[in-house]
C-alpha cells in the first residue's frame, strides 16, 4: 500500500501536511519559549537591557538559545532575593537585641543580676519581688512598688561597697602663753594725762 501511494505520487500531500504539523510544533515551541523566558528573566531582574538581550537569544538561537539562557540567568529570583535578605535583617536584629556584658560582650539573659563570665553588675533586684530592674527604673514593673534611688554603676565588677574614707581631725585649740603688754603711749599723751590728773 505504502509502495502505491509512492508510485502515484500521492505522498506529496501527505508530506506537506506533516511538515505544516512539524512546522506548527516548533513555531508554537518557539513562541512558547520566548514567553517562559520574558517571564522568568522579569522575575529574575529589573533590568529592562537585561530582559532584552535574554529574549533575543532566544529569539535567534530557539532551543540552544534556551540552554544558553538558563546558564547565564541570574541565579535567584527577585523573591528569593528578597526573603534571603529579609532572614539576614531578622538575623540582624536579633543579634543585636541580645543583652551582652558591657564589660565582656558576653550573651547574657535579661534576668541576670550579673555577669556570670566577670562578675560584672548588670540589674538591681527590686526590694519587694527580687526581680531584676534596670538601674534607671523608678518602678518595679512586676509588683509596682517604688524603688530608692540607689548608686549603682553598671558594669563595675563584684558588688558595689562604700568604703569609709579617712577620718577628719578635728584641730584642738591650745590656751596661747603668750602675756598680754598694753601699747606704749607717747610722751605727750602721758603728760598731758599726769597735768589733769594733778589739777
């Protein structure tokens, strides 16, 4: 049957047909490949230059110009991007949002009273509940209980203690010895004092 329709030459049309087939396959391939890579160089970039030249090789080069594509792509995606840098800035923040040791930069939990690396004074237990308050707080959050404004340096290592400073010696007043002579007069004062006494 085949040797037949060879003969007569009716395979003509037959040929034609798959070629339209083949030709219609590759054509919609082709156009499908070149919006798979529009859209995904767009989520890849915002670089419209970018988006220009991947289409175009594409466009030119069809299938080779896809494996092409895809080793020169950028390698992550925008919202990949995006959520990559977002986890760095929680990371970030986290870290940062850490007590540390001013004195040691060790980690510390917010309810330590000291530094359990230095020794250093971190917070000041509230006199009521014990909880450790910040050195400026004028108010126990926990049990709302005013606190005493107390010298406390944070950071200074073992507790805080006053030490009595030198005792002032208090100067004794000593009796003078010396005796006491009146002021010489001069000789016209004393005759002028002995003529009245005389009248």
């Amino acid at each position: 049957m085949v040797m037949a329709i060879w003969d007569d030459g009716t395979w003509q049309p037959l040929v034609a047909i798959i070629g339209v087939i083949f030709g219609s396959y590759l054509i919609v391939m082709w156009i499908g490949a070149l919006v798979w890579t529009y859209r995904d160089i767009r989520s890849r970039t915002t670089d419209i230059f970018t988006h220009a030249i991947a289409v175009m090789v594409v466009l030119v080069f069809n299938l080779p110009g896809i494996l092409l594509y895809m080793v020169l792509r950028p390698k992550e995606t925008l919202a990949e991007l995006y959520d990559r840098r977002l986890g760095s800035e929680a990371l970030l923040q986290e870290i940062q949002e850490q007590e540390t040791c001013p004195v040691c930069r060790r980690r510390t939990e917010p309810e330590f009273l000291g530094c359990p690396y230095c020794g250093a004074a971190l917070r000041v237990p509230c006199e009521n509940c014990a909880k450790p308050l910040q050195p400026n707080w004028v108010t126990c959050p926990y049990c709302l209980t005013e606190r005493i404004a107390q010298p406390v340096e944070i950071g200074q290592t073992g507790s805080r203690r006053e030490t009595p400073g030198p005792a002032r010696v208090q100067p004794v007043r000593r009796a003078s010895t010396a005796t006491y002579t009146p002021p010489a007069t001069k000789p016209s004062e004393s005759a002028g004092s002995a003529a009245d006494a005389g009248s």
